[in-house]
C-alpha cells in the first residue's frame, strides 16, 4: 500500500494536535502500511541554527567590544568570533 501526500498531511495535523507518535504509527500498520513507508512519513525535523549564530555572535561581539573598551579584556570578543566564524562555515556547508 502506497502512502499518499494526503495521509502524511493528515499525520502531520495528528501529531501537531499532540496525539502521540506511536499511537500513529500503529494505527497505521493495522491499515497495512509497510515499516519503510511509516518512517517515510515520519522523517526528523532538521533545525537551522545558522541564524542564532549569527545573531548571538554579534550581539557577543558588542559586547566583548565594550569590554574591550572599558578594559576588561577581550574573551567575548573572541567568543563572539568563534560564534560568527562557525555561522560561515555552517552557510559554506550548506551551500555545497
């Protein structure tokens, strides 16, 4: 049995009104749905972090820029760099 774009809609609204993964796919298997098509439904969310980097080391670098001004040191700055220079590699990753 094929899986349609309908039903992996409808699971998709199932599990957004909090009913449980498992109740799903068992649910699913009584209907005669194969183990590769239940996960084919069930694929993980990847998330994107790239932005949070780029905000939190610039905010970060303000900050350990203000250190650095009042003579404090400059960990934050570097932290911040750090934190900027992994959001570059994350963009340069991503775009291969």
């Amino acid at each position: 049995m094929q899986m349609t774009a309908e039903k992996i809609s409808l699971i998709k609204s199932k599990l957004k009104k909090g009913e449980p993964e498992g109740e799903i796919k068992e649910q699913l298997k009584r209907e005669g749905y194969s183990d590769t098509e239940i996960s084919k439904a069930f694929l993980a969310h990847h998330y994107d972090m790239r932005m949070w980097y780029l905000i939190f080391g610039v905010l970060i670098c303000l900050f350990g820029l203000y250190n650095l001004i009042m003579q404090k040191g400059f960990l934050f700055l570097i932290l911040g760099g750090v934190l900027i220079y992994a959001y570059l590699q994350e963009r340069k990753r991503l775009k291969k």
